[in-house]
C-alpha cells in the first residue's frame, strides 16, 4: 500500500461531526455583523511579505518568528496572511474604499502562524475579522465593542466571557512611556526572561505582556503607561467608557493589556474566558489610526478587532451550547425498490425539498434491498423513513415510517408532503 500522507503539523481538518458548529457560529455572525451595517470583504490568503513587515512590525512575534514566508517561483518574498487587519487596509485602499468616506468591513478565513501546537493555538487557525475606518470619534470602538457583546448574547456566551479595556494612548506617548520604562528596566536586566531582555532592544512594551514571575515582579515598580496618556487620549478613553455603560457592558481596566500588534494605538480591548487555559483570549482588537498612512494610503483612522474561531467553538462545545437546530440531522430518509420506485422517489424527495425549506431529506442511493436500506435509514436516525416499491407505485402511494415510535402508514403520493409538513 502506498504511504499515507498526514496533515502538516497544527492545521487541523475540520471534519462533518464539528462543521455545523462552524456553520452555525459562522451564521450567526453574518447576521449580527449584517445587523450593524457591516459588509463582507474577501482578500487573497498571500500577500506581500513587506506588508506584513510595514503593517504588523518587524519586531512583533508575528513577524520575527510567527510567519510562514516563501519565494515564489520568481523570486518574490511571499507570505501566508498572519492575520487580516494589513490585507483588509491593503484591499481597501487598493480599491479606493478608504480616503473621504467611511467603511464597516468584516471577513473571515484562515490564517497561519508558526507556533507551537497546543489546545486553543495552531499553525493554520481562522478569524473572523470586524473593521472600520474613516471614523476617528470613540463611537465607532463603542459600537464595535457593543456588536461583539451582541454576538456573544446570541451565543450564549456573555456570562462566560469578560471585557478587558485600555488606552495605550498616542504614539508619542507611548514613545515617552517606552524611554521611561526601558531606562527603569535597563536596571533590572538580569532579572528579566530572556525575551524581555530582548524586547528591551526591540519591543519594549511587549514586556507588560510577560507571563514570566520575575519579570512581572520587576514590572510592580515600573513606571505605569496611565501616566503617559495625555488629555485627547483619556477624554476618548472615558467617552468610550461613558458608552458602553450606558448600553450596560461591564468591562474590567486591565493597565498591562497592550496587544502583540505595532499599529494600535488609543483603545485597545481583549474578551477573554476562564474556560480554555492559558489560549483565554478568544477575541482581541482596538483602534489603528496610523496603520493606512504607514501603508502607503492617506491617513484614515480604524478600529477593529478578530475572534479566533477555533477557540470560540472549542468554547461551545466545552460549555455545551450548540442549539439542537444547528446540529445536523436527517428529518425524512426515503428507500425504493425497483427502476419504477426509484424515479418516483425521486420526484417525491424533490418535492418534499421544495415544499418545506431546511429539511433534510436523504435518498438512499446504491440500490440493495428492503432490508439493508432499513438499516441505513436506522443508521441515519431520520425521523421518517419513506419507503417505495414497485406494488406502492402501481397504486401512487408510499409508506411512511415514523422512525420514533415505528408506525407505518400508507399515504398517497400526492398527500405525502402535506403530511410530513403537519408531523414536524
Ligand atoms: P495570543 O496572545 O493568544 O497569541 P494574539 O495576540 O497573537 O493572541 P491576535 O493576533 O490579536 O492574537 O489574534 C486575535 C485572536 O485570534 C486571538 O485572540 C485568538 O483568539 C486568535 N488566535 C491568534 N493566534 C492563534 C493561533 N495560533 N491559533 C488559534 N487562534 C489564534
Ligand atoms: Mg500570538
């Protein structure tokens, strides 16, 4: 036998058992993101790897060491999309969508990062990404904020998740805060993990983000970046906060939250979870005005954020919260016997599809007789089975079987979707 080839390493198969989960996660969002106004923008998953570098930063993990890169066959350096805020600014203002106007995006798909495997973290892993630009004022991240709040609502997911907030401010003063944290840290380098040793060359705010216990308690006496943050960014901050309490979010300040990405820059905000171990993040975002510019496009302020899908559904499936509804099941399995039987089964399953919308309904194909079709309708867990042989066709009637309690019934043909439709 030949070899069998397995999936690259942290790209998972979604298989049928999880993909309605996926469906009906991915549905749900359609409608609510529908709901605010917000259109669906679709990008390539390669872009090129400079608007990686220029939109993400180089000295994020995502780019130092997260990025799947490779030269195409012209000697181009490409990459596989880390994530979708660069590629959707790069579309966009590629279209003329961005100067003068505003835009409330949204997308979904895959993205790929080189990190270590684990639960709730992969190397090709999904998201669903909400935009929009041309709105500087604390509204729009409101109105972001609210939307997600509504979708976990739909989800049943509100009491299992918490709002985190921060403003990292302006860059400016974030680049004071820097100097000020990089000249207390410098004193304490060896105390620090290595890759905080490293940020504070590279990325120094990112050392906030350390989960390492030395570090953190280094950081206990390190200047705090509230103190940097000047009036424009507070007043945003505050009205921002004035919102979301008047629509009755609960939020929680966390003054470490800083984000992985370069661009943002003001609000920033995580929903985090107690369910998924340390992957708790399961959606994360804030406002990006300088992004556009620094790509090349007229300055254009954005706010936006991305859930990661594979923990959102690891989330519903762990708390249980998949509506019977969207979980797939068969409602009318139907068997024929006979040349006859089988094109007047025909008829009647696409009779049936087309009467009543959303049901399912399975005909048997492959032939065999009455009794290994039985046992595939058994298998399938149908609610009716509807069976056709030659004697039913004769006299243009069929059997139908209710699958729960076992009774059988002979019905017309011409009464059989009338009928199916007053049993569900
Ligand atoms: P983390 O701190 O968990 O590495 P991040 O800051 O790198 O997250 P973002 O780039 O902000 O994450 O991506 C937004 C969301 O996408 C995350 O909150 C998470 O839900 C999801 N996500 C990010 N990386 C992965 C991954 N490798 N596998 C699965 N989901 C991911
Ligand atoms: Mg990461």
């Amino acid at each position: 036998m030949a070899r069998k080839i397995q999936a690259i390493r942290g790209m998972n198969d979604i298989l049928p058992d999880q993909s309605s989960v996926w469906l009906y996660l991915e549905k749900t969002v359609a409608e609510v993101v529908k709901s605010y106004g917000y259109q669906q923008i679709r990008f390539p998953i390669v872009e090129n790897t400079d608007l990686f570098k220029r939109g993400v930063g180089e000295t994020t993990d995502i780019v130092e060491k997260e990025m799947y890169t490779f030269e195409d066959r012209n000697g181009e350096s490409l990459t596989l999309r880390p994530e979708g805020t660069a590629s959707c600014v790069r579309a966009a203002d590629q279209a003329g969508l961005l100067f003068n106007q505003t835009q409330r995006l949204w997308y979904m798909g895959p993205m790929f990062r080189y990190e270590r495997p684990q639960k709730g973290r992969y190397r090709q892993f999904h998201q669903i990404g909400v935009e929009s630009f041309g709105i500087a004022s604390a509204d729009i991240d409101a109105e972001l904020i609210i939307l997600s709040a509504r979708l976990w609502k739909k989800l049943g997911l509100l009491e299992h998740v918490e709002l985190q907030l921060n403003t990292i401010g302006l860059a400016s003063e974030r680049e004071a805060y820097k100097a000020a944290l990089v000249e207390y840290l410098t004193e304490f380098k060896e105390q620090l993990d290595e890759d905080s040793q490293r940020r504070l060359t590279t990325n120094p705010l990112r050392i906030l983000d350390s989960k390492d216990e030395a570090t953190q308690a280094v950081l206990q006496k390190a200047p705090n970046l509230e103190d940097f943050i000047g009036e424009e960014s507070q007043a945003h901050f505050e009205r921002l906060r004035a919102i979301l309490a008047a629509n009755g979010i609960a939020s929680v300040i966390n003054r470490r939250l800083v984000r992985g990405l370069d661009y943002y820059g003001k609000t920033v905000f995580e929903w985090v979870t107690t369910h998924l171990g340390s992957q708790a993040t399961v959606c994360a975002g804030g406002r990006y005005d300088g992004l556009v510019e620094q790509l090349g496009g007229k300055a254009t302020p954005g706010v936006g954020f991305a859930m990661g899908v594979e923990r959102l559904v690891l989330l519903l499936d762990t708390l249980n919260l998949i509506p019977d509804e969207a979980k797939f099941s068969t409602d009318v399995f139907v068997i024929s016997m006979g040349d006859d039987a089988e094109l007047a089964s025909f008829v009647m399953a696409e009779q049936l599809r087309h009467a009543i919308p959303n049901l399912v309904v399975l005909r048997h194909c492959g032939g065999g007789n009455f009794k290994n079709q039985m046992k595939k309708a058994d298998k399938s867990a149908a609610r009716f089975t509807i069976i056709l042989g030659q004697d039913e066709v004769e006299q243009q009637v069929c059997q139908v079987k209710d699958m729960s309690s076992g009774e059988q019934q002979t019905q017309p043909l011409d009464s059989v979707v009338e009928y199916i439709r007053s049993k569900l």
